[in-house]
C-alpha cells in the first residue's frame, strides 16, 4: 500500500484503452449490418419456400400421373384382352406391352401371369437409373424381357435383353422358384377395380416398389413402378437446392408411414464375420441348395418387418449373417401376412420362416433355436391392472404362449401391432402383450408404462425349414452356435439400442401442411426450417404429404454471403485504423509483456528472481505488485509441500521399520548409506562414473526419496513371514507342538515299561533297558530335529532321509482335531473325520498345512514383472519345512517375502508423482535386480540399470548384513560384509566398479562409524580388493 501511495499519477485501463472514434464506427457499422441481415433474410426465406412450393407441386403431379397412367393403362390393356377375340402372338404382346411403355416412361415394368404359373415381363431399363444397375444391362441396352415357366421342380428363368431397335445382345438362363400366383399383387386382384399393393420388394429386382393388378380374361396384368423414381425428384438438387447440405425430405402417410425419402438407410450392419470352414460334404450341400425362399413379416418392429417394402430388423440382419457363415444364399418374401406366411411354409412354397414363437411351428419342420425375448405388457397409468378382470390384447402372429402368461384368459387378437396400440391409448383394452422391445416400437406415449413379465415367460423364437430342406438343419444349427458375442453385441446395438427410423423422425408434421410457409425449430440444438405440403387439393382429406427439413444455414446463406460481405468492409475500415489503436495501446501493452517474462520466471521456479514491473497505470502497477507476492508465496507454500511430502514418505518408512522391531532402521539406513555413495560417484573423474551427475537438487532430491520408499511394499508382507527365524515358525515356533509329540512318546514309553511290569511279561532289568534305549532315541531325535529347525546349517541327502525316518514313528490322538478352530481352519481341514483314537505321524505333511490362493495372481504386463509365481500360497508342512536345505524360509515364504517389491511397484505406480519425481517408481523397484538378469521382480540386465539404481542395490545390501536386528541372522562384521558384496561383484550381482568406488571413497567407512557398534567394525583390508581388480 506504501508503495500505491507514491504513485499518485496513475490512469485507469479504460483511459487508457481505445478511442471513441473506433467504438461509433463499430456500433454505426452493427446498426447498419443487422438491418440488412433482416431484410436479407426475409427475401432468403421467401426464395426457399418458392422453390419448395414449386417442388411439392411437381411431386404431387408426378404421383398423381404415375397413379393415374398406372390404372387407366391396366384397364385399356384388361379392356383388349376381353373384347378382342384373338390370341395373341408373343410378338404382338411385346409390341403393346412396349409401346404402353414408351407412352408412359415412369413405369418400371408390365407382366401378366395366368393360373399355369407362367410369367412374361417386359422392363424398361430407363425407368430409373437404378434398375440397369441391378439388372446387370449393358449400356445400349434398352428392353429386357424376362420369361419363367416349367414343372414346380424345374422352372426356367430366361433374361433377354434388346437394344432400342429390337435388337437382341444376350440371353440368361437359371433355375427359378418364382410363382406368380403366390405374389400379393396376384392374389389381391379382382376384375372390377385395378389393386394397388403397398410398398414391397421385388423378387427380381431386389428393390422395392409398388404393383398395379388387374384380372384380365385368362391371367392377372401387373405395372411396377418403382420408389426410386419418386425419391430421385425430392432430392436437394431436383428442389434446387443445394446438395452435401444436410436438406431432408420425406414423402409420407399421415400416420407417419414414409413412403420416400433422400436419406440413405443406415440399416446395414456393418461387421466382420469370418465364414465358417465347412467339410465336403457341407459345401456339396451348399453348392447343390437353390436360393432359398425366406418370409419377411410386414410389421413386427424391430424383429422382422419391411420399410417401404424393403427388409428390416434384428431377425433379417441375424440371417444375412448366417448367410454369409454358410455361403447359403436367401431371398427374402413379403407382401404377406404372417399366417399366410406360415401356410406358404407348410404348403411349401416358402422355404425358411423365421422367428416364430413355439406354438406356430408344426411337428413335421426341422426347428432350430435363434434367440429369446422377455414378453412385456404395456398399460395406461402407474399400476398394472390385474389379468383376469381386464382386456388383453395380442398381435395377430405374436401370440406366442399366452396361456403359460394368462392362464385361462381370452386375449383380443388384432390384426396389426398400430390397431393394437390406438386401442390400449382408447381403453378398448387394459393390457398389451408383447415383447419389449416390440412395445416400445408401436409409439411413445407418456401414459403408457411397460412392465416385464417373470423371466419364466420369456418368448423363444425359432427358424423353421420346411421338408425339403432338412438337410440343412446341421448346417444352420451349426452357424447359428458359431456366432461370436462380439457379433451378436454388434446386431443388438444397431437394432436394440434405440428405435429405429421407420417413421418420419419428427411428431406433427401433418399439422404444418397448408400454411404454404416455412416453420422455423430447434431439434438438438441446431435450427430447423420445416416446410410441409399436402400432395393433393385439399390438405384436411389427403393422406400423403411432402415435408422438407431445411438447416437454418442453407436458408441463411445468402444472408450470410452479404452479411460477411458487408463486415468484411468493416473489417478493412478498422484495420486501417488498427495503427492508432496500436499507438494508444502502448502504455498497457509494455507493462503486460513484462509482466508475461515475470510469469515465465515463476513457472520455471526462479522465484527470487521475479521483480516488479513499473507503470502509470493503477490496475498495472496493482498486478505487478500481486505477482511478486504471489511468487514469494508459491515458494513458501512449495517449501511447505516439499517438507510434507519427505515427512510423509519417512512416515511410510517408519510405519515399516516399526510394523517389525527385527528390521527397525532399514528403511532410515538405506537412504543414508545410498545418499554417501551417490556422492562419491558424483565426485569420480574416471572410468564409466566420470559422466555422472545429478542434473540439479531436484534429481537428488527424487533419488533421496526412492531410497526412503524402496522398502514400502513391506508393508504388506506378514511379520510372521519377515521375522521367521526357523523352518516351523508361522505364528509361533512349531518346534514347542513337535517337543510335545515326543513328550508323549515319552510318557507312552514309561507307560509300556509300567504295563510290562504288571504282566510280568519281561524280565524288570532288561524292561529297563528297552526304555532307556528308547528315551535315549527320542533326546536324540528330538535334539536332531531341533538343530535341523535352526537352520544354521545346509541339509543334505542324509539328513532329509533322517528327518523322514523320525517322521515314520507314531503316536495315538484321543481328542478331536476339529474342536476350537477358527473359520479358516475348518476351511482347510478335511471333509472326512478320522475314527479316534487316531494314530498320527510324528512329523506330518498334511492337507490343511496347505494354504491355496484366495484369487489367482496376475501382473500387470506394464509392469513388466518376471516372477515365478509358486502354486501355494503358504506350505506349513512339517517335513516339508525341516527339509529346507538352506535357511528357514521354503519357496513360498520366499516369494511372498519377494512380493513386497510388486506391491511396492503397485502402490508407487498408481501415486502421481509430479514431473520432478516420476523416476522415483523406477528407482525404488530395482533393488534387487542384478546385472546379470538373475533378480527380481523384472529380471532386468547390466543395460537396463542406471547407476542410481545401481548404487541403491549396493546400500541395501551392505546394509542388511551388517544390520543386527534379524532373528534369521547375525549381523556380519565390516570386513565380511565387504567381503560377501565383493564375490556378489565377481558373480555380476552389484556393479564392480560401484563396488571399488565404495570403499575407495570410504563411503563404507563413514557408514559404519555412524551407524554401527565398534564390536562390528572391525578394519578392512580395501587394498586386496583394489590391487585384484587391478590385475584382473
């Protein structure tokens, strides 16, 4: 504040700051551009519904036209053939049937077929460009005549193509299993009115399309057309507006039924799916099956159903994938119900029928399993109403088992899932069952709850075959088994995970039409114009509309283009005065760069050397003073951490050294005796140490705490397993059960002498003898057994055969070995009880001594630890522990003492270190590690260790032996510690020129002095280490 006070002559940012001249140019320049942006945008979107007028006004000609010319060329057609006595030559067919082509060129196709299931059709392959891809024309084609015929078993297909003069260039023959009078559009013709199907797909052409019938004299004529056609003039381009725009548009039922549209289907799955390897006799199969008729339901969302007559659903793409498992090629038939479905199935005139509930399928078709869904019930209000006093209602072909859900219940059976739902919205009925997923599909109504039926009343659906095909069931069985998860999660989230667009994904279109304007909304957060027309005269009776969803930016364009003009003006106008500005922004803009250099000095922590800008400007001068505060606090607070961090990981240290008074001070010494020998390695001039040096008090300072850490995996290491200073130590030294086992011999043997006596079965001093002979064995065998338990010494062949020997001799248990155990032990005793009494060995290996894995143990491959992991987790056998050859410790207790370096690794990895710190992981986890990739826990080589981590190998060494705080050893003096890490040198455990350097420096002699008793530090001899080296 003192210093504020000098400053009297300061100026605020907003004197400073600016001209006025700029800010009534900016706001002159605003003013001007949002009133041409209004006006701009008016006549921009006056242009668009221009176009769209015209556009829905071709549309609904064009449908009108194709609808009209369709009919009134089947009746003139129907008319000749019925008032014309005369049959008709093939060519003078082709003739009629061409020239009503020409006269009309938005038909795809006229054919007729008779009762004798002949067919003749005539395509006009420039009906749409689509229909010459598909049909495989050449490009001077002009007319492809299509002619099937022949016996049920061998119908021929034959495919001809012409040129525009009637040329023929080519003729297909195949095997056919198309039957015209099995098709809808010649079943549902009659004689007095021309039949419009609904959208299907085309057996031939493989897309989908609407057909015309009439029933002539002798047969029933048909006219395609195609919905290609009628999506190809609602296209952005066709509606002249700009196409890659992002512009929708749908022809579509009032219900919300889309009949066309410009959006591409996003309905093929894509997936990987590797065919299967199939035997001989399977691909013979395969190679001789014919295409193969397979039903397609119109309308069960999202299993089976058409989309403007084209196949959809999870159970469609299940087939095309077991299709291209099996190499089996299907085509799909709908325009059916799904009764008439299952009779063309039974009839044979359909070959596969799929996802049919159990009770639809007869006895005589192979049946294989495809999925199961939960059956739901679908209801108004919070609470599902009670089965037997409400109406139910089903979906005609979705009854599945109703009566193991309803019981004796009489369902209402609707002939479509859309009727089914308006009657549950209109309380006709209380309940609808179906599938969830199937519920969900038939719309979305708030008041409409859902709730899942028990699992027991899950749905199973089935593929049936019909009889001819039997053959195949293996084949499909088999496929159907060799679907991955990963396949199976693919079709589920493309058709489960949400529902799919088979409506116009937008609610209430229908009630736009007739404004003959554009309606502006949001949808996801992006701005919409919606434009919708009915396709007629009269917007209230018509069924059929146009809608166009335009992007608020296509709209905006022009807008955009004048208004970026007109800001581009602007743009240069204020540039041109950007210089002044410039000039007036010099006294802020010094003072800021400045105080930007001062930042840099505080991010790169010079802290000291931060300093305080000068300037006139109060807010300035306010700043400068607050980062030069802000940096003297940063580095106090930094000091404040630093300290914590250290005190916290000595924390960690001392919580390990105290966990076991037998290793109290490791934790302390090691970093002491590392920090001393890293210094003489800074201080070395010679040999490959010249080059090494710490880079600043940051690197020694994450050195310093890797060797207060190296040891904190410790912490998890059991003290029974750290501190075991004898073969049958675990919780307590065993030895004291094993004495009392030949206490009891003892006693047994005293006991015999005893009952002799009484029999006056042996002579009293030669009974003295036998018990003397046998109590000698027992001190011996016991002294024996102990000694081995020390460990103090290497057990040979001999020895181990001895122990096994003791181990043969028995005594009686009276009492039950399963009294008084914890819940662990029962767990590792026997199922079977042994009778009492029990006759037990003296020294035993038994099951319960036998501790396996909770879970099984498994490294983390970024770890990249090399261990060998033993099958136990513990093994407190008897014999199995007195039989270790060096020691106290068996295989197991050594790995999980060993193991404290993968927790060690575990808990550093998963701290975050900051920068400065992130070797420290690294650094504490390599201490026992050797040059020649014989350690633990990464088996890491001479190439692999840095010289720190070196040097911690060297410090935790030297200072376990010389430590004489554990029970397993006695601590070594000086001389023989020295002398031990000098053949560990030799065998490339520890670096050999660490090694030198560490009693060259003296770096041993100043750690001994401090830390260890005169007693232990005893001289040393470096001279004999030096001098070998040397000549070596």
């Amino acid at each position: 504040m003192d210093e504020l006070k000098k400053h009297k002559h300061t100026y605020s940012i907003r004197f400073t700051v600016g001209t006025m001249f700029i800010i009534a140019t900016i706001v002159t320049s605003m003013f001007a551009i949002s009133l041409q942006y209004i006006f701009t945008r008016q006549m921009s979107e006056e242009h668009v519904v221009s176009k769209l007028t015209k556009a829905t006004t071709d549309v609904s000609e064009y449908i009108q036209e194709v609808d009209l010319n369709a009919k009134s060329s089947a009746r003139i057609l129907s008319s000749i053939s019925r008032t014309i006595d005369h049959d008709f030559s093939e060519e003078e067919i082709r003739t009629i049937l061409i020239q009503v082509l020409k006269d009309n060129p938005l038909f795809y196709s006229i054919y007729f077929g008779n009762d004798q299931e002949d067919f003749y059709q005539i395509i006009n392959l420039e009906s749409s460009p689509i229909v010459r891809q598909r049909i495989e024309a050449r490009a001077d084609d002009r007319w492809v005549v299509i002619k099937i015929n022949g016996p049920e078993h061998n119908r021929i297909r034959q495919t001809i193509y012409y040129t525009s003069d009637f040329e023929q260039t080519g003729v297909r023959t195949k095997q056919s299993n198309y039957f015209p009078t099995q098709r809808p559009w010649y079943q549902a013709a009659s004689a007095d009115d021309v039949y419009k199907t609904e959208p299907y797909l085309f057996k031939h052409l493989k897309i989908t399309g609407q057909t015309y019938s009439l029933k002539t004299r002798e047969a029933v004529l048909g006219i395609d057309i195609v919905l290609s056609s009628i999506s190809s003039r609602i296209t952005a381009a066709a509606m002249g507006l700009p196409t890659d725009a992002g512009i929708e548009s749908f022809v579509f039922h009032r219900t919300g039924e889309i009949i066309a549209s410009n959006q591409q289907g996003a309905d093929e799955i894509q997936s990987v799916t590797k065919p299967l390897t199939l035997s001989p006799s399977e691909q013979a199969l395969v190679d001789r099956t014919p295409s193969l008729l397979v039903s397609n339901q119109l309308n069960w969302r999202p299993y089976d159903y058409a989309r403007a007559g084209e196949p959809q659903g999870y159970s469609i793409a299940l087939l095309n994938l077991l299709a291209k498992k099996t190499g089996l090629h299907f085509e799909f038939i709908n325009g059916f119900s799904s009764d008439e479905l299952i009779r063309k199935l039974n009839q044979s005139q359909l070959d596969i029928a799929h996802s049919l509930p159990e009770m639809d399928v007869d006895a005589e078709h192979a049946r294989i399993f495809l999925f199961k869904e939960p059956l739901a019930m679908a209801f108004l209000g919070e609470t599902a109403p009670d089965w037997y006093s409400s109406k139910v209602g089903v979906i005609d072909g979705h009854r599945f088992n109703a009566s193991s859900v309803m019981g004796e219940v009489s369902p209402t059976v609707f002939s479509d899932g859309e009727d089914a739902y308006q009657a549950l919205l209109k309380g006709d009925i209380q309940l609808l069952l179906d599938t969830r997923r199937t519920l969900e599909h038939l719309g979305q109504n708030n008041n409409v709850k859902f709730q899942f039926l028990p699992i027991q009343a899950s749905a199973p659906f089935y593929l049936t075959l019909s009889e001819k095909h039997h053959a195949l069931e293996p084949l499909l069985t088999r496929a159907i088994d060799n679907i991955t998860p990963d396949e199976l999660t693919t079709l589920s989230d493309a058709w489960f995970s949400q529902v799919k667009e088979h409506r116009v994904p937008y609610e209430g279109l229908d009630s736009l039409a007739g404004t003959g304007t554009i309606h502006k909304r949001e949808v996801n957060g992006s701005s919409k114009f919606f434009y919708v027309e009915a396709l007629g005269k009269n917007a209230q009776s018509n069924e059929e509309f146009l809608a166009v969803i335009v992007p608020e930016d296509v709209v905006m364009a022009q807008v955009y283009d004048r208004l970026y003009t007109s800001i581009g003006g602007t743009v240069v106008v204020l540039c041109l005065l950007l210089p002044v500005a410039w000039v007036f922004g010099n006294p802020i803009v010094k003072p800021i760069r400045q105080l930007q250099e001062e930042t840099k000095k505080i991010k790169c922590r010079k802290f000291d050397d931060v300093q305080i800008v000068n300037s006139n400007i109060k807010e300035v001068w306010a700043l400068s003073h607050s980062i030069h505060d802000m940096a003297r606090e940063i580095k106090r607070h930094e000091k404040q951490q630093e300290v914590f961090v250290e005190s916290f990981i000595k924390l960690i240290a001392q919580a390990i050294d105290d966990k076991s008074p037998y290793t109290a001070g490791h934790c302390n010494r090691v970093p002491e005796l590392g920090m001393l020998l890293a210094e003489a390695a800074e201080k070395c001039d010679s040999g490959s140490l010249k080059d090494f040096s710490f880079a600043n008090n940051q690197e020694r300072r994450e050195f310093r705490i890797a060797a207060w850490l190296h040891d904190c995996g410790k912490i998890t290491t059991p003290e029974h397993i750290v501190d075991k200073g004898t073969k049958l130590e675990a919780n307590y030294n065993r030895i004291h059960e094993v004495r009392m086992r030949f206490e009891v011999l003892w006693r047994d043997a005293e006991i015999e002498f005893l009952q002799s006596q009484l029999a006056e079965d042996v002579h009293k001093e030669q009974a003295l003898q036998i018990l003397r002979a046998k109590k000698a064995q027992l001190q011996e065998d016991f002294e024996f057994v102990a000694t081995s338990n020390v460990g103090g010494e290497f057990m040979g062949k001999e020895q181990v055969e001895r122990i096994n020997s003791i181990s043969q001799i028995t005594w009686q248990r009276n009492f039950d070995d399963r009294l008084g155990l914890s819940p662990f032990e029962e767990l590792n005793k026997p199922t079977t009880q042994r009778t009492l009494p029990a006759t037990e060995k003296l020294l035993d290996d038994k099951p319960e001594h036998i501790q396996h894995r909770i879970r099984p143990l498994e490294f983390d491959p970024k770890f990249g630890i090399k261990m060998d992991v033993p099958k136990y987790q513990y093994n407190l056998g008897e014999l199995y522990n007195l039989s270790i050859s060096r020691g106290t410790l068996t295989a197991e207790d050594r790995f999980k003492i060993n193991e404290h370096m993968i927790s060690g690794i575990k808990m550093l990895e998963a701290l975050p270190f900051p920068p400065e710190l992130s070797r420290v992981p690294r650094y504490a986890s390599t201490h026992h590690e050797t040059l020649k990739g014989t350690g633990y826990p990464r088996k890491l080589t001479a190439e692999d260790l840095s010289v720190p981590e070196r040097i911690l190998v060297i410090a935790d060494i030297f200072e376990a032996l010389t430590a004489a705080d554990r029970p397993y050893k006695k601590a070594k003096p000086v001389s023989v510690a020295v002398d031990i890490l000098h053949k560990m040198a030799l065998d490339k455990h520890v670096d050999m020129e660490l090694f030198l350097l560490f009693l060259q420096s003296g770096a041993y002699l100043e750690y001994a002095n401090k830390f260890l008793p005169e007693s232990q530090n005893d001289k040393v001899d470096i001279t004999q280490y030096l001098t070998r080296e040397q000549v070596a």
